[in-house]
C-alpha cells in the first residue's frame, strides 16, 4: 500500500507521458495494450484501462508500470514526476508524406498549357511511355498519402467480411456472387527480350472479357496463393469498377506493356487504366489481408515474412501489405528483377531508389540489400542494416529480403525496410550522433562494420519497441553504406566525405 501511495504522488503527469511516447511510436490503445499482454498477461492494462491512465483518471500499479517500461524500452523512473519529459519524445506533428516537393517558380513556367506542351516532350526524350508516366503519378500519389485508403479497405472488409483465412475456394464463391463467370485457358509463358537485350519469361495469367468472362490460366492451379491475388483482383474490379470498361491482364515477367513502348502522349485511358490496376491491386491485398486480423498476426509474429506460409499467400502480398497495416508510417518496398527493373516500389517518406524504374540503370550500387540477394543462393531471407545519404544527411535503413520465383520462372528478389531514424528519435537519442557515428566506423573499415555494444543496446531497445523481429536480427550482423550512383560507389571516400 505504502508502495502505491508513493506512486500516486509522482504520477501527476504520467499519462501525458505515456500517451506522448506512445503516439510518437505510432501505436492505438489497442496496439499498446496487446504488446503489455506478451510481456505480463496478468499486469497488462485493458484497453480502455490505459485510456483513462492517459487522461490522469487511474494510477497504473507498479506491476503495470513495470511492464509498460519494457514494452517502451524505459526504465520505470523515466515515468514519474521526477523525471521531466524529454521534447523529444512529445508527438511529432509534422507531415509525414513520402514524396519531397518544391517551390515552383517562377510559377507561370509551370501554368497548365505549358505543362501539357513540356510532358509530352520531355516522355518523348526519355523514352518514358505515358502508362509509365500514368504508373508515376500513381506512385507518388500513393506516397502522398501513406499507402492508407479506407474506402478501398473498406470495401473489401464488406466482400471479405474481415475474413483473414480465405481460401480460393472461397473467391471462387464470391466471384459468382458478383456474376463473374471462370474460364481456364491454357498457354505457355515465353521469351521477352528488353531494350537492352536481357531475357525474361513473360506469362499471361488471367484476363477480363466483357460482360462478364474471367479467364484463369490453368498454371495458376498449381499455385494457389497466385491463383487467390488473381482471383481477388478481378473481384476488386466487379466491386470498385461494376465491370465497365475494363481492360484487366494480369502478367508475370517481361515487358507487361511492351505494345506501348513508342506511346509517349499521356492520355486519359492510360491515366484511368493504371489507376482502376492500382485499386484493384490494393483491393485484392485488403481482401486477403484485411487490415486490423492482419496487422494482429503480424504483431504476433514480430513482422515475420514467413506469415505468408500461415496465409498460403504471396510473400509479396504480405510485404506490401506490411506497409499499409503497421504502427510505424516510415516504411518502403521494393520487388526488383535483374539487371535493374523495379516492378513495384513504395517509399513511404521518399527514400531514394537504387535504381530508377522507368529505364534500367547498367551499374547500380552492388551494396543494397537487393542486389547481395541477388548474388545470394538462398530460399532464406536475410537482413541488413544501411545508411544513405539523403540530402546530404545520412539515415539508418533496416531491411529484410527475401528471393522468390515467380510463376513463369523469374528470379525476383522482394525486399520491405523501415527508415529508422525516426524511430530513434523517438526513444530521445540524437540520431544524428548515432548514425553519424556508424557511418564514420563503416568508412573506416572499408564500407562495413560491426555494430559497437553499446550502440547496438540501444538500437536493439529501438527495435523492441517496433517489435519488428528482423530489425533485432540484423543488429548481428554489418552495418554498410550504400550509394544511390553505381559511378560513384559508397566504398569510395568522396560519397561521404
């Protein structure tokens, strides 16, 4: 009793505390009550136990305190009163969005009619076809906005009913229930060749017939995680879009819209086209990963891509959806085939590419994750920790990648990472010293080194408290630089000079 009395007395501003460092974390009621539960079950606060902590109206017990310190990571004193509350831990309420602006002047230069006489030339130049184009203005307008669009999410929670174990079987019924009608055809895949001589397998997995006539190539029966996204796809397509005007085919490998090469006017069925495949797509992912049962595994699992196996879905599907359900907003994907073309790509707060995905770039830095994957043969995913300069300031990346085969038989390698110099900001630490300091010890030793002990106790403090299992695990290994210009590799001194 005694014990309490005293805590009562230094707990003025505890819940402040508490609601603070858990917004800067990213984390709901929900979130942080679940974490307190795998810590201590019989200790963890409820959810709406911790709101009225967070508004001063209950004392946590010192048990509870105690298991709240190690989900954050903070000794129990740093709670109390006696403790003042550090500004950096107070909630950050600056704009998070992943694409970079700038001022546009003088600004008659970038009037309407200029603009519309300047793009066409400016793809005609660059030999970027305008679906490209219509594909970039997706991209950054999916960064713009976080990757998070409830209207799509909702749709597909009231087709899926939140259902995060659909079988195709089950699609299969609920295409019906739209009036979709499934044909198999059978065909082959074959040889591509790009503008650059490389060679990939190209395949035809299913297509949409008006009115009605979905056609599923009879290879995707022998894998059925791709048979579920095609089928919840084209299902996206009968729900947002009523099955008008559609021209929806999906592909693996080579060149998806190679009939388009020379087309480099933007028009609006291009625009429209490439928009209807990203909802569809995004719907398709909410439908076989509904938002809050999934982010609930993934929590469970620490963020694990091997959930996929749980879900007999993509890891791709699981990746990308990683970085629309989690807590923590600073996230980006990449699924990259040789030698330099980006398939899909999210950059959640603008982290620069290591190669650009409109034309392959012929000497990309050899450093990325995605590129030692490559050189890697391995089924087993691998992590690593990197620092890029960005705007000449370095940031700390952690990231997981993982080589996979598509259905025609294209080696791809998929690779979701968070920037994590947000996330030790969050704990109060000078996260330019920190990063500052591994990228002087990675120059030192060539482009690479080990992590010093004391640096990786707290990083690994940062990682719990992200519950990402994958960022513990690469505080093991290396930590490298990487360069976004393969001419001017990061092993080279004048990249960090």
């Amino acid at each position: 009793m005694k014990k309490e009395s005293s805590l009562m007395r230094k707990s003025h501003f505890l819940g402040t505390k508490i609601r603070n460092l858990r917004k800067r974390n990213h984390l709901t009621l929900e979130d942080l009550s679940a974490r307190c539960i795998r810590v201590d079950a019989h200790s963890a606060p409820s959810v709406s136990y911790l709101s009225m902590i967070e508004r001063g109206k209950r004392t946590p017990s010192q048990e509870m305190l105690e298991n709240l310190s190690e989900v954050f990571q903070k000794p129990v004193e740093w709670f109390l009163d006696s403790e003042p509350e550090a500004e950096s831990i107070t909630p950050d309420k600056g704009n998070h969005g992943g694409v970079l602006g700038m001022a546009l002047e003088p600004n008659f230069l970038f009037s309407n009619d200029i603009l519309q006489i300047a793009i066409p030339e400016m793809l005609s130049q660059t030999g970027i076809s305008g679906r490209q184009f219509a594909h970039l203005l997706i991209r950054a307008h999916q960064e713009h906005h976080q990757n998070h669009f409830p209207d799509l999410e909702r749709a597909a929670e009231e087709v899926g009913h939140k259902n995060l174990y659909l079988s195709s079987d089950d699609l299969i019924t609920i295409a019906q229930q739209y009036d979709l009608q499934l044909r198999w055809f059978e065909q082959a895949d074959e040889l591509i060749f790009g503008g650059s001589g490389e060679a990939s397998k190209h395949l035809l997995t299913s297509y949409f017939e008006a009115p009605n006539l979905v056609y599923l190539n009879t290879l995707l029966k022998n894998r059925e995680s791709r048979l579920k996204y095609d089928l919840a796809v084209h299902i996206g397509h009968a729900v947002l879009h009523n099955r008008e005007g559609l021209h929806c085919r999906l592909t693996i490998g080579g060149s998806e819209h190679n009939e388009e090469a020379h087309h480099n006017t933007p028009n609006a069925q291009d625009i429209l086209n490439a928009w209807r495949d990203f909802e569809a797509s995004f719907f398709a992912g909410a439908l076989l990963c509904p938002k809050v049962p999934f982010r609930q595994l993934l929590d469970s699992h620490g963020y694990e891509i091997s959930v996929h196996k749980l879900l007999n879905i993509s890891p791709s599907v699981v990746m990308r959806r990683m970085t629309v359900v989690s807590p923590y907003p600073h996230w980006h994907y990449f699924d990259a085939y040789q030698p330099g073309k980006l398939k899909a790509v999210y950059r959640g707060n603008g982290i620069p590419l290591p190669w650009g995905n409109m034309r392959t770039v012929q000497d990309p830095c050899q450093h990325w994750a995605v590129f030692r994957k490559f050189a890697e043969v391995s089924n087993q995913s691998s992590t690593q920790l990197s620092i890029l300069l960005v705007e000449g300031k370095p940031r700390l990346y952690c990231c997981e990648s993982i080589q996979v085969e598509d259905l025609a038989g294209n080696p791809h390698v998929l690779c979701a990472g968070i920037d994590l110099n947000p996330a030790i900001a969050a704990q109060g630490m000078n996260v330019d010293e920190v990063v500052m300091q591994l990228q002087a010890l990675c120059i030192k030793h060539g482009g690479a080194s080990v992590i010093p002990h004391q640096l990786k106790q707290q990083l690994m403090g940062v990682a719990k408290i992200l519950n990402i299992a994958w960022v513990e695990r690469s505080l093991s290994a290396d930590v490298r630089v990487i360069c976004v210009r393969g001419n001017a590799c990061p092993r080279q001194p004048q990249c960090y000079s």
